[in-house]
C-alpha cells in the first residue's frame, strides 16, 4: 500500500484575477473595488487606487498545452505558417540586378540620397525604352520650367553665423528692420497665425512665449499702440538665443497679409536654416525647423523644391531633437524654466520631427533618423497627451500614434539593404489597409468633389502618405520581385488614382473654405490663402509620387503584345487609356472656369505648378505613345499570336515615337501651362 506523501494527485487549481487594490491586497482589506478610488484607500486620504489585474498565479507551460484543444491549436498554426512559406516563399531581391540602384542617386559626399522605396530608384530600375523616353523628355521639360521660372539666388554673408554669439555685435540688424512691415502689421500676422488651421494642427508654437518675445525684443519707433510705427531695432536675448527672433519673422514671412518678403528677410531665415546643429543648444531651432518643414515654399526665391535640400532640413530636425533630449522631455525639461503649455509644445514637435522623418525616408528610400534604439517605446507611443492642435484632440493623437508604430516598422524593414521578405510586404499592405478602414472616415468623405466639406489636414497628410506606402509596397512587387499580374497592376493604378482625387480635392475645398473662413482675406489677397496655402504644402509630395508610379506602371507594359491583344495576364489598352483620361480629368477641375481665382492664387507655387505641368507632358505622351499603338494591330496581322515577332515589330515602331517627340517645342508647353496661372 503507497504511503500518502508517495501517492501523487493533480489538483486543479481556480486561475482568478485580483480584484481588490494593490492597497487592501497588501494589507488584506476588503476592498469594495470602486474607481477611481475604494472606500479604504478614500479614508486614509487617498487621491486614487492602482488596480493591477493580475492573476494569483502565473500559468506554466505545462498546464497550457496538455490539454488537447491546445495542442490541436498549436499543430494549426504550425500547419497555416508551413502552407504560408511554402506558397508565399521569401524571395529575396536579386543582388546583382540591385547592383545599380543607388548609384546614380549619389550626393557629392558619396552619401545614397535615394534607395529602394524612392520614386526614382521604382521608375528607374530595368526601364524599358518607353519609360526612358518619358522620363529623359520630362526632364527637358522641368528644366526649360526652372528656366522660365528665373529664379534669383539667396547668398547669405560671411558674418551671418556670428550672431549665435552673445556677445558679438556684427551682424547688422538694421538693415533687416528696414525690409518689415509695421509694428502693427507685425503683431496681426503673429495674431492670424495662432487663429490659423496651420497653428492648429502642429501647436509647436507657445503663443504667450512668442508674444512676450514680441513685445521684448521688437523696438518700435513711435510706441506699440501707433499704427504707423515701425519696427527700428530688434534685440537679441541675453542667452543669444536667436532662434526666438527667427520664429516671429518666419511666422510673418509666411502670413498671407504680406505680398512679398523683402530679401533681407530671406536672407536672414536662410542663414538660420542654414546653422549647424553643433551650434545651438536652443530648443527653438528645432520648433523653427518644423515650422520650415511644413511652409517651404513661402517664397519662390528659396528654391526649397532641390530634393537634398529638402532631406538636409528633416535630418537636421531630428538630430536636432535628439541632441537637445526631446525624446523625453518631463526627464530633461523642467518645469521651473519652462510653462506646462511650453512643454506640452516640446513635445509635439518632437513627434512632428518623428512623422517627418517617416515622409521622409519613404520619399528618399533611406534609413529612418530617428532609430528605436534612441526611443522609449512605453514613453513615446503611450503618453496620454494631445500631440496635434492646441486643444485635446483624441482622435489626432491615437491616429498618429498608431500611424507613427505602423509605419516605422515597415520602414526599417522595407529600406535596409538586404531587402525584405515577401511575406512582410503582404502583412504590411495589410496592416495599413486596416489602418485606413478603421481609423480614418470612409474614402468619400476625402474623395467626394460635390462634398463641400473640407479634409481634416492631419487627415489628409496621414492618409497621404499611406497611399504612397501602398503604392510602394506594391509596385515593389512588380519592380524587384517580378510579380507580373492584372492585380498587382490595378491595385497600383487605383491607388494613384486615389491620391491624385485626394490631393486635387482637398486643394479645391480649402480655397473654397477660405472664402467663408476669412471673407476681408480673400477679397484683398491676391496670393494663396490660409487653408490653401496649407493644403498645398501638404500635397505637394502627393501629386508627385503618383504621376511617377502611375505612368512608370502604364508605360512599362506598352511594348508588351500581351497589352495589344488584351490578355487577362496584362492590362489591356482601354482600361489603362481610361485611367489617363480619368487622371487628366482629375487636373481638368483646377482649370474649370468657376475656379480662375484659384489658378491665379496659385502662380507662386512651384511645387504644385510642376505638378501641374508634369501631367500635361505626360497626358501628351500619352496621346503619342497610344497614337502609334493603334497602328500596331494592323502591321501585326497574322504574327499576333508570336510574342518574339509582335515585340520586334514594336520595337521597329519606336522612330515613329522620336517623330512625334521631335516636334515638340518645350519652350511653347512651359510657357502655356504659366499663363493659365497667370
């Protein structure tokens, strides 16, 4: 007979949570479990409970699979990743036809300035003649556009780096004082900026902070309450913290109350822009850097369409932001120096910095500046605090969130150089689409052109950039894996399609809103108003990035005879040519002649105006290519069932092509597409 301490017998044990308070658990109080607070914890003068939601026990890892529904579990996942990587094998890019790709996207320091998930690197890989074509008559054209435009140079002067020193004197002050409107002026375009839906949706900008500064630092000659006043000196802090100075003159170069900026005054923000990051320990400079970021085309004289200048700016922001400590700034930041409403503006454009370096290193197919190994994930992506707009928006501030962890995985993954596995592009396309149907509104509310309702710009700028990710993610597919299909295809056309209908709409509505939002500025303003000046900046990457992949997508299945003889496996010619003619459409509504006043507001922007122009080369090339298309089915004939035939007789087609092209005058097509700016 088995001694009692030899028999063994399984008892099961009840897993619960606890309930009560850490409090009354520790002392063995009977907790009547209310939040935020229970009835024990409220005598002793508590403000509130912690309730942990634990177990009593933690579960091992041999009481949770010995059951058979566990291990039937765990053999139907096994089975489902098998079926996955047997039917979704990781194909990895194929290094020696990548060899290439980079190496003429280099800067002058041999540093890549373009990789894997940039629009140049996409639409330049293994080009066929027709995309070669297109993108050497393109840039023909952008440059008989920067002809055209005339641009005048910005040179800063030898000394303007020396007024980051307190206590030198040389920079001349004066001369800048002479280039700026009023006193009173002044203080309108600080007042319309903080009303403004640009300060509304960044909210890095302390408004009392900045209006002090105002009335310290800016010397008027007749007193503040004159109208007629100007401004005669403007002092530098004691800390010499210029940065301070360079927010309030940027804030009025971009004011819609101003018809021009003076070129001292661009010179001055120039040279600011221009300071080295080893040069300031100032806050301010990265709060300035948003700022410029989001309002680069103030002035067309800026020229801040140059591609390197614009990734120089973001990384300059974020290792900015990371040398001064605005990855935690209630650890660094203390509240003796800083207001909470300052501190609350530190760390919005901390995470401003964050979406920016995303844009970024999706546009530029490069590494993300900011790494996870510089982040606390628990601090970042989990402090309950209003990221956007200076009141606490929700919404925003999950959004964002969640946009900013979705996308720097995929980032960090899609941009190194080894390539991703094929099935993380499938789980990415995924996880965005998801993104999309269940955090932003339904697509009409963004594409419907009779809604009269205007976009959310957080919206529109997350939405955005999703679109482009997805474009990316599967144009990637065809590019450096190959994968030829009908689906791959549309899923490409319909999602530039859809950025491009996003983009011109929100464009169109935010002028619209303007001119109810602010009826005495839209009368008197002959440049961009407020909403649209936003709305432009915003899109201004979105229009680009979809004509290039759209067309890439178009032009590199022209020379194929599955597009001539309508093969399921391809995209046949009527459905693509409908997809021009709607896209063409899409810019038809700018020129409409109800929106004349939106055209002429427009004229300054560069950005968009090269847009704009950029479809109408490619519409035209469009017309030539598919004109000696349709030629093609009668000299086929009787090979139209030989692919090796149908290709060499395409091929032999292409002169009639340079024909057409020939007799383009690039001059004539620039100098059309400014006068209906005009």
């Amino acid at each position: 007979m088995a001694s009692p301490s030899s028999t063994k017998t399984h008892v099961t044990r009840r897993r619960r949570k606890f309930k009560s308070c850490l409090f009354c658990r520790n002392r063995k109080l009977k907790c009547d479990h209310a939040e935020p607070i229970c009835m024990q914890c409220s005598k002793r003068g508590f403000t509130k409970c912690i309730y942990s939601r634990d177990f009593n026990f933690n579960i091992t890892a041999e009481e949770l699979f010995e059951k058979f529904p566990n291990v039937q579990l765990v053999e139907e996942v096994t089975k489902l990743q098998t079926q996955i990587e047997t039917e979704k094998p990781n194909l990895q890019r194929d290094p020696n036809k990548l060899q290439f790709i980079g190496k003429q996207y280099f800067s002058k320091d041999n540093k890549q300035l373009y990789g894997y998930s940039s629009a140049e690197c996409m639409t330049n890989f293994e080009p066929t003649f027709l995309q070669e074509t297109y993108i050497d008559k393109s840039k023909q054209i952008i440059q008989e556009f920067h002809i055209h435009r005339n641009r005048s140079t910005v040179t800063t002067e030898t000394l303007d780096f020396e007024f980051m020193l307190p206590e030198s004197s040389k920079y001349n002050m004066e001369t800048l004082c002479e280039g700026l409107p009023s006193y009173e002026m002044i203080k309108l375009c600080l007042t319309h900026f903080f009303n403004s839906s640009l300060h509304d949706l960044l909210g890095v900008i302390d408004k009392k902070k900045t209006l002090d500064t105002f009335s310290t630092y800016f010397i008027s000659d007749r007193g503040n309450q004159d109208p007629t006043s100007r401004v005669t000196q403007i002092l530098i802090p004691p800390n010499g913290n210029i940065f301070q100075i360079a927010i309030i003159l940027f804030l009025v170069a971009i004011s819609p109350n101003l018809e021009a900026t003076s070129p001292s005054l661009c010179n001055f923000l120039t040279a600011v822009t221009e300071i080295s990051v080893n040069r300031t320990r100032n806050v301010e400079f990265c709060q300035f850097l948003v700022l410029r970021c989001f309002c680069r085309s103030y002035d067309n004289r800026l020229g801040f369409s140059n591609d390197i200048l614009k990734k120089v700016l973001v990384n300059k922001l974020c290792e900015s932001c990371l040398d001064l400590g605005l990855t935690d700034v209630d650890l660094i930041y203390s509240e003796e120096k800083y207001s909470a409403s300052e501190l609350v503006s530190l760390k919005k454009t901390f995470y401003w910095a964050l979406l920016l370096d995303v844009h970024s290193s999706l546009e530029f197919g490069t590494q993300l500046c900011i790494q996870d190994s510089s982040l606390d994930g628990g601090t970042i992506f989990n402090a309950d605090i209003a990221v956007c707009g200076t009141n606490v928006n929700k919404r925003r501030n999950d959004m964002l969130k969640n946009f900013l962890g979705i996308m720097r995985t995929m980032l960090q993954q899609f941009n190194q150089k080894r390539g991703m596995p094929y099935c993380n592009i499938t789980n990415h396309t995924g996880s965005i689409q998801r993104f999309i149907e269940t955090k932003l509104l339904p697509m009409k509310f963004y594409a419907d052109f009779d809604s009269p309702a205007m976009t959310d710009p957080m919206d529109l700028l997350i939405l955005g950039i999703l679109l482009e990710a997805l474009i990316v993610l599967n144009h990637s597919k065809k590019k450096y894996y190959h994968e030829v299909s009908a689906e791959v295809d549309n899923e490409i056309i319909h999602n530039c399609n859809l950025l491009f209908t996003v983009s011109l709409r929100s464009i169109i509505t935010s002028h619209s809103v303007d001119e109810f939002a602010y009826p005495d500025l839209f009368k008197e303003v002959k440049g961009e108003t407020p909403h649209l000046h936003l709305f432009l900046g915003i899109t201004e990457e979105f229009l680009t990035r979809s004509a290039h992949h759209f067309y890439s997508v178009v032009l590199e299945d022209m020379p194929n005879s599955n597009l001539i003889n309508g093969n399921d496996t391809n995209l046949d010619m009527a459905t693509v040519h409908d997809s021009v003619v709607k896209i063409q459409s899409l810019f038809g509504k700018i020129t409409q002649e109800n929106e004349r006043k939106l055209l002429s507001r427009m004229k300054n922007s560069d950005t968009f105006i090269a847009s704009f122009l950029q479809q109408v080369v490619s519409f035209k090339y469009w017309l030539d290519v598919i004109g000696v298309a349709k030629e093609l089915p009668k000299v086929l004939g009787e090979y139209s069932s030989d692919g090796e035939v149908n290709s060499a007789i395409i091929s032999g087609s292409y002169p009639k092509l340079f024909e057409k092209l020939s007799t383009w005058d690039n001059e004539d097509i620039v100098s059309n597409v400014f006068s209906q700016f005009s």
